[in-house]
C-alpha cells in the first residue's frame, strides 16, 4: 500500500509525484543576483534528492531588496539567463515529474546585511550597503538602518517588480512561483501590526495591511497565468501584539481567491524579542489550523527530519505537504531515505542506481 507521503498531490493544475518538498535556502552565494557555479551543484543536488516538490532559494525582484551582495535575485536579463542555465542542468539529472518554483521576496527592512558566515549583522561603512524601504520608518532593531517608509508610487512600483520578476521565472522555464510573505521580509512587514504603523490604505487595518500582499498575488498570477502560484506565510509572530493565526487564516483565505494554491506554514523572523518555542514539528499545528481554517492546501515545516513523521503529518491530515531545509543539506538523498523507510521505490539517475542497496541496508540497518 503507498504511503501517504508518496501519494501524487495536484495544485493549481500542477501534479507533483510525492509530498515532499525541499524548502527555499539562501546559498548567499549569486554573483549580483546571478546563480552561480555554486548553484548549479546545489539544484542539481535538490534534483535528484527524491523531492517532488524543489522551491529554490529567496529570489529578491529588485536589487535593494537582497539580504546581502550575494543573495539570488531575478531583476536583471542576465539574472534570467543564469537561472535558465542552471534549472536545465537540475532538470537533466531530476527524478521523474520533480517540479521546480521559485520564491519571490523583497527583504525590506532586513535588506543590506552582511552573509551569515561574516556575522549576519547590517553591513558596515566599508561594505558597500545601501539604503533599505519598509513599510514604516522602523528598523529591525537597534543598531539597524531605518528604513525609507514607502509612498504610494513606491509600493505600485514593487508592486510591478514582482509581476516582472514573475514574467522572468516563467520565461527561464519555472513550473511555480512562490510568494515570500514569511519571516520578516518586505511582504510580512506590511502584514505585522508591529512593523506597520501606516495610517493610509496600505496600513491599519488586517484588509489594510493585506492588501500588499493581495495585490502581488493578483500582479504576479497575471503576469505568469500559466504557472501555479503558492504562498509562504510567517502564521505566527510569537511576539506580544504581533501578528497571529486567526489572521493568517483571513490572509490565507484572500490569497487563495486569488489564486493562490498552496499555503507554506512557517512562523516568526520578524522581531528579535520572539520568543519562537523549537522542537520536531514545532509548526505542524499552525499548517493544520490553516488548512481547516481556510480551506486551503498546507505545506508543513520546521525540523521535520524523520521520515516516520512526516509520514504521519500527513496521513493524519495535518497538513498535505511536508517541506526539509536543513535535512536535505545534511543528507542530500532524504527522499530515498523515506522511500526506502516506507517501503517506496526509490527512483535515482542512472549513475546513481548501483547505490539504492546502499541507502536500503543502511535504513534497514538503523531500524
């Protein structure tokens, strides 16, 4: 009988083959805003992890919106071009039917900082920064920029990149494009009470303050109709007066009637005084409330590592998908792990085959 973390799954039209997901991961390592070698090694990896489901990494629609000088970014002619580049080459070695998104973001106000390897903090004088936006004029926190407040024509102007940069994806051969409205960055920054302070139409009020978000979503699907539209949502900001589940629930449900298909369901990222409990799983409760809420397919994540409970996540109907970050760097062959622990085929390239055994004893071994 086929696990359900093996069942096939559609989304806006979309079927991807299991419901394994490999989460977007900065590799701060773009060459301004370019893929590099770096990430031709690190998508072709993602494709032949086993996943159905490949997001690749936090792809900013303009330049100022990178977190640092080397994060990915889908602005320029030549950022399109690299990324054409190096999606066909994971393609090339990609398990059958695996399909490939791309997440759009803009940081804000989380923008101009150095590399987590240099220290992660804003980047100095002699480091080339350059000036941040937000929603309001208030920094991330002490010792950060304070952001340019957006005006009116700025936010319509954003507005735009992301449907450009959306038109870009479509073109370098994306079958997704995923929304980045989670962890403190520009599109969550209009969402949190905390960070929005504005008194006109783009503040205040939730259909106020969601109203960013609603009208990249309605931007984007028009600019690439053709490809199904996901979102990632920080569902809780673990901090006093922030931002909370019931309404990410009436944001979830003002995406989806914009065709938004999928739910990712993380949490926090926009505060340093978030008191974020960790643990396995540690956010499947907020995909469940989401997908009951809303009505809305989820994705689950956050240290979900075993393939037993992502088994059960989704078999008990908590959420319907499961996304790894960290696990797929640690073990680039997660998804034949699973398989091989649920008694699934495992499905390598070719060059690969001699080594199922391998990976088949080794579980076998460790159960």
């Amino acid at each position: 009988m086929t696990s359900a973390l093996f069942q096939p799954i559609t989304l806006g039209g979309l079927t991807f083959p299991n419901r394994i997901a490999v989460a977007p991961m900065c590799q701060y390592s773009a060459e301004d805003g370019s893929a590099s070698d770096w990430h031709v090694y690190h998508w072709m990896n993602l494709a032949m992890s086993g996943a159905g489901m490949v997001t690749v990494e936090m792809t900013d629609v303009e330049r100022r919106g990178r977190i640092s000088h080397g994060c990915l970014g889908l602005y320029s002619d030549d950022n399109e071009a690299a990324a054409r580049r190096t999606l066909d080459a994971a393609r090339r070695v990609a398990t059958p039917d695996a399909k490939f998104g791309v997440q759009l973001a803009h940081a804000g106000r989380k923008a101009s900082c150095q590399r987590p390897w240099e220290g992660g903090g804003p980047l100095k004088p002699d480091q080339d920064p350059w000036p941040i936006v937000s929603a309001s004029a208030i920094a991330y926190d002490t010792g950060w920029q304070v952001p340019h407040a957006l005006e009116e024509d700025e936010i319509l102007r954003l507005i735009e990149r992301f449907a450009e940069a959306a038109g870009r994806a479509d073109r370098a051969g994306f079958d997704f494009i995923e929304l980045h409205a989670a962890h403190g960055y520009l599109i969550f920054q209009f969402l949190s009470p905390l960070s929005n302070q504005r008194t006109d139409r783009w503040g205040g009020s939730l259909e106020n303050r969601m109203r960013f978000a609603v009208e990249i979503a309605r931007a984007v699907k028009k600019a690439a109709p053709k490809l199904m539209l996901g979102a990632r949502l920080s569902v809780k900001e673990w901090v006093d007066g922030g931002f909370d589940v019931d309404e990410a629930i009436d944001v979830a449900k003002a995406l989806k009637a914009e065709g938004v298909a999928y739910l990712c369901c993380s949490s926090g990222g926009n505060s340093p005084h978030q008191k974020l409990p960790t643990g396995p799983g540690y956010q499947v409760h907020l995909a469940e409330a989401v997908r009951k809420g809303a009505g809305i397919p989820t994705r689950a994540v956050g240290l979900i590592d075993n393939p037993g409970q992502a088994e059960t996540i989704v078999a008990d109907g908590r959420a319907d998908m499961v996304a790894l970050a960290r696990a797929f760097l640690a073990d680039p062959r997660w998804g034949w792990r699973a398989a091989a622990t649920l008694s699934e085929k495992i499905h390598p390239a070719p060059q690969l085959a001699r080594s199922v055994t391998t990976m088949e004893h080794w579980v076998k071994k460790a159960g």
